[in-house]
C-alpha cells in the first residue's frame, strides 16, 4: 500500500494523524478513519465548497460527521485544509480544554458544525440543515442570483441507519425531496459487538429508496475516482437526497482490519508500528505530514477564499438589484429580530374570560409570525392541540408527522444552519420522545423554541400514558435548558419574548384547560416572567406564608390565599414562578426579596413530580405535587381527587405554618 501518488499520499496522512491522535491519547476510535479517509478525502477535495480561513461563511457547504466517534478523523481534514486547528491541538486530542474532544463539539472546534456522538442525531441535523438551505433559497434566491446554493453533506455509519432517529428523518428528507444533502454511508459491516449481520441484515439501499432517496453503491472503499463519480452523480439529482453506500473495511492496513477490536481502542504500539509499515510511513515518525501533502491540502485556504470572495461579489450585485429582499435576508443571517417586534405581542383581557395557555400561545405566535417572517415550524401531527399552525404561514408550517424524535433533531439542524426562528410542538407528555435532540440543543445552545401542551393530569380522560408528571422535573434537569410554564395568557405572551430572546433552547410547558386571565398591570407580568418569578399577590399584612405555583396552579394558590387570609388570619403571599431557571440567574437580593429567607413558612403547589422543589420551599416547608402516575378521568375531578383544590392547599399551609412556629 505504498503512497505513489499525491491523492494517495494525503489519503495516508489522513489516516495515520488520525491514528496518532488515538494512540498518543491512549483512546478513541482509530477504525473508522483508516477505512473512511479515502471518501472524506475525495468529498473535501473535489466536492467541499468551504473556507478555512472563514468557517461560519454564509454559503459554505456544510459537513457533518454523524459518526462522531471517528472524530480524529474530521481533525485531521480540518487541520490539513487549514482551518485553526494546530498540531498541538491534534496532539492532544480528547485532553482537558484542548480542541479535539473525543467527539465533536460545536462551538468549541472551528469547522465542527454540530455536536455529535449520540449515533442518529447527525443525520437528522443534517436534515434539519438542508431543509433550511432549500427554505432560504426559495425564498431569496432570483434568475442569475443563487445567493442560497450549498450543499449539505455527512459522513453516516451503520449505527447511524439502525438508529429510529435517522429513519424518521429519512423518511422526511425524501418527503420533503431535499436534493441537496448527500451522506456517505460507511459501509464496514462492523459494530462493537462483531458483524452488522447480528442484528442488521436489512437492503439498507433498498428502505432508502423506498424513503425516495437517490442512491449509490461503491464496492471498493480506497477507489477514489468511483467514490467521486458516485458524488458527482448524487449532486446531478436534484429532486432527491442522496446515500452511497461505500463498502470499507474498518481498521484498513492495520494487523486489526475488519476486526470489531479496532472500532473504539488505541491500536497499541505493536499494530501501529506494522500499520505504519504497511503504508511504508516512516515508522518512529508521529503526527508525520509530508511538506507536499499540507501545501496540496492547505490549498483549499485560498480556493475557500476565492469562492467567499466571488459570492460577496454576488451578493452586492443581489442588493442592487433586489435591495429589499436583500436587507431581509441579512436580517435573516444575523439573527436581528425586526425592530419593535414585541409591539405584535397581544393583550389578553381578563374580562374575556379564561382561556388555556396553549390557545393563547397559538394566538401570540400568529401574531408574531406577522412580523418575524423567519419563524417557523410545526408539530409532530399535532398542530391542532399544539395550536401551532400559522394561519397565514404557508411554507412556514411544516408538518413533521408522528416523529418526534426526528422533529427534534431537525430543529437543531435548522437552528444551526442559520437564517430560520425554528419551532416544534407536541404533547408534554411526548418530550420522552425527543429527550436525546433536547439534550443536544442545550448542549450546543441552539435558538429552538418547544411548544409543550396538555401539560398535567388536567389533561383528564386519556389517562396516565397521556398525563406528564415527571416531566417538568426531567427537562429543568438538563443544563442549559430554559423551561417556562406560564400561568396564563399574558405570562405565555411574555414566555414567548423570552424564548425569542434567549441564547439557547427554551421549553414552553402549556395547558389544555382554560385558565382565569390575571387581573394586573400587563408590565407587571412581563418584567415578572423576564425575571422567573415574581409575587402576584400581596398578603394585606407582613407576610407569614409564602404560596408559590406555576401554571394552572398559580389560579389555585390565588384561591386559597382568600381563604388563608381571610378565614384563618394567616397574611399569606402568592408567587409565581413560571421558570426556575431564570429565578436562579437573579441577583440575589432580587431572590431574597420575592422570598424572602425569614419566610420559612412556604408551600409549592404544582401538578407534577415534586422532585427539586424543596430547593424554594426549604426543609420546613411543604409540596403538592403528584408522584405516581394519574389515572382517566375528567380533569377536574383528577385536579381534586389528587389534592389540588382549594382545601387541601389551606390545609397543608396551615400545618406548614404551625410546624415553622412551633
């Protein structure tokens, strides 16, 4: 396997960086690189429109390594093709704060465009992505003006297909006919536990065909000119998205090829030296790059350079003639809301009568929709319950179908591609669904917007499989998530301000039942929700006992301060706390002030798992909550039956009260 040629010669460095990267961190991956750096090194060289020198270029093509583990191997095409990744940061892949982490991090790496590891979620982002690229392209695209013209393209693996993420997505990207995302399946028969055929021995080609994908297969894995024409190919079908399979061999050239032992541990120094020899590399040599292969592959700096340069001459030629759509495009690009777009915020009127939070927020969002014309979204067949369809939306509701999981994933896709204000709904109870693409937009900080209704045992008569307890409990449990459960309309219009302005993913938890609409100040609410929590209702004395409620329950907390204060002398405060999350980012003197700490006398009401509230209620204090599942029934009569009503909540205040005074 002597490098004769110059492809050849940078096809082997790819594969022994990647490899040294492995061994000198003692773990990692080494299989996948050596059997899929041929194909990476053909897609990057011949197909990748990217710029080193500029990673977050608007019309870039984007790559994404779905197959995370095999991460040494993007390192080292990012490293070569000269984005900011030095050779230190290769040589210490997966240390502490270095830039090579064992899988990739978005946000962290120059050139990663999305976190990956969890098998599924790559292929689905990447749908997400091209969804985007094909959205803002019809929009803005003119005769002679392609200024939206990218491919998505990614590297999948056989986890990555068996995977129920990647086949909704799948079955979407064909649906939705994205022509412009092409994967390349490495096809190595090979998973941890020995050959695919132990539990996959499925036509993979044949199910994507049937999803109506354009599809491809390579026999030999190192034929670069068939891997290319089959790209080629692939970017000639514009009606669909595209998979080649391309038949590898995990570990290739090493003593462990086609082993499942090469797939997540170092090669060891005994099979490095014979795989080093096998492609006669110098063998004492680490982290080798021949001058001739980084002055090849480091051309792609100024290539990448020439093609910024020529579509910013596009660009402005584009304003000049289209300046309007232009201005809105890059509005679009830099993430700018339009100026004054809370004056689209609606007003609810107590007076109106009650209303269920997730019928006002479907009235904020259409009203928002008017204005912030890049937001769009849908549900996962649920849009009528959701209440997210937009009345006047057209291709900006997008209808997911009963794929949670997959609408998840591609909302961080969409999110990162940049351009779009993504949204998704289902029933609260249906988040388990997509618990893993949450996960992942929390982590890599993703402006998506979760539109949760139906979101207690109010839901009634479906019963326990349809009544989410543990579930505000599990999404406050992940970092970096904002969860909101506003008490009712005017506080879900002021969820809405949040999620639109939040760094990151907001979760907007949302009822089925009407609710009364607060009597107060409109400002009250919004610099109340802004802060995560607030105090609703003043007790007419120096407060003894503090209620605080979220949601539907805040109405509840309301009605038995009356009682609280009026029958049985107890000066009582109500505060709703709509999201924990922002409460704790408050100063702490704004905290002290809504609760205060000589207050020990507090009780939580909240239909759901009581699991964290006696961080606000102290050990003294009390929460009515539910731990067990609910059961069919009306949802008033589930809503009494399991202590939220108004003497249960006076009871357990009053022994709450006694207990602190004693």
């Amino acid at each position: 396997m002597q490098a004769d040629t110059m492809d050849e010669r940078c096809v082997t460095t790819i594969r022994l960086l990647a490899v040294d990267m492995v061994e000198r961190a003692k773990s990692g991956h080494p299989g996948l690189p050596l059997g899929a750096a041929p194909m990476a090194y053909v897609l990057w060289r011949r197909h990748f429109r990217h710029n080193p020198s500029h990673p977050l270029w608007v019309n870039r093509d984007r790559f994404i390594l779905s197959a995370g583990h095999g991460s040494a191997l993007l390192y080292a095409m990012l490293h070569l093709t000269g984005y900011d990744l030095s050779m230190e940061e290769l040589q210490n892949f997966r240390q502490w704060k270095s830039k090579t982490p064992g899988h990739p991090e978005y946000g962290l790496t120059p050139g990663v465009e999305c976190t990956t590891g969890p098998l599924g979620q790559g292929f689905a982002m990447g749908v997400g992505m091209a969804l985007a690229e094909k959205w803002l392209a019809e929009r803005f695209n003119r005769p002679g003006f392609p200024v939206i013209d990218h491919y998505t393209f990614g590297l999948v693996s056989d986890g990555d297909l068996m995977e129920g993420v990647a086949s909704e997505a799948a079955s979407l990207a064909g649906h939705w006919k994205l022509g412009k995302l092409i994967y390349l399946y490495d096809d190595n028969h090979i998973t941890i536990e020995g050959d695919t055929a132990l539990a996959f021995t499925e036509d993979v080609l044949a199910r994507f065909h049937a999803y109506g994908w354009h599809t491809e297969r390579v026999t030999d894995g190192n034929n670069l000119e068939a891997i290319d024409a089959a790209i080629e190919r692939a970017k000639k079908t514009a009606d669909r998205p595209s998979l080649i399979a391309v038949r590898t061999l995990i570990g290739y050239g090493s003593p462990k090829e086609n082993n499942p032992a090469c797939h997540g541990e170092p090669l060891g120094p005994e099979a490095l030296r014979k795989t080093k020899e096998s492609y006669g590399w110098p063998v004492e040599a680490s982290f080798h790059v021949p001058e001739e292969v980084r002055q090849s592959m480091g051309r792609a700096v100024t290539e990448g350079q020439h093609r910024e340069e020529q579509w910013h001459a596009l660009l402005a030629r584009y304003a000049e003639a289209y300046p309007e759509d232009a201005a809105l495009l890059n509005q679009y690009l830099t993430g700018t809301l339009p100026e004054g777009w809370e004056k689209a915020l609606p007003v609810f009127d107590p007076s109106k009568g009650p209303i269920a939070t997730r019928n006002a927020s479907g009235t904020v969002l259409n009203a928002l929709a008017q204005v912030i014309t890049n937001l769009l979204g849908g549900s996962a067949d649920l849009a009528p319950s959701n209440k997210t369809f937009l009345t006047q939306g057209g291709d900006r509701n997008l209808h997911f179908g009963v794929r949670e999981h997959a609408m998840g994933a591609i909302l961080n896709g969409m999110a990162l591609h940049g351009g779009l204000r993504p949204y998704g709904g289902t029933f609260l109870v249906f988040a388990d669904y997509m618990r893993p693409a949450i996960r992942l937009a929390a982590i890599m900080k993703t402006k998506v917007i979760y539109i949760f209704t139906h979101d207690s045992i109010g839901v009634g008569e479906d019963g326990p499989t349809h009544q989410p307890v543990e579930h505000l409990a599990s999404l406050r449990a992940i970092p970096d998530l904002t969860v909101l459960r506003p008490a009712d309309a005017n506080e879900t219009a002021a969820a809405w301000k949040i999620a639109l302005e939040a760094e990151g993913p907001v979760a907007l938890a949302l009822t089925r039942q009407n609710v009364p609409v607060l009597n107060m100040d409109r400002g009250r609410i919004l610099d109340g929700v802004a802060k995560g929590a607030y105090v609703v209702s003043e007790s007419a004395e120096p407060a003894r006992l503090i209620l605080i409620a979220t949601g539907s329950e805040v109405h509840l907390a309301l009605e038995a301060q009356k009682v609280l204060e009026q029958e049985k002398g107890i000066p009582t405060r109500v505060v709703s706390m709509p999201s924990w999350e922002i409460f704790e980012r408050q100063e702490e003197s704004y905290r002290n002030a809504v609760l205060p700490p000589d207050i020990r006398a507090r009780c939580a009401v909240e239909a759901g798992s009581t699991m964290g509230w006696h961080r606000w209620v102290g050990t003294q204090g009390a929460v009515i909550g539910i731990d067990r599942f609910g059961a069919s029934a009306p949802g008033s009569v589930l809503m009494k039956h399991f202590g939220f009503n108004v003497d249960h909540v006076v009871a357990t205040a009053l022994a709450v009260a006694a207990r602190v005074d004693a």
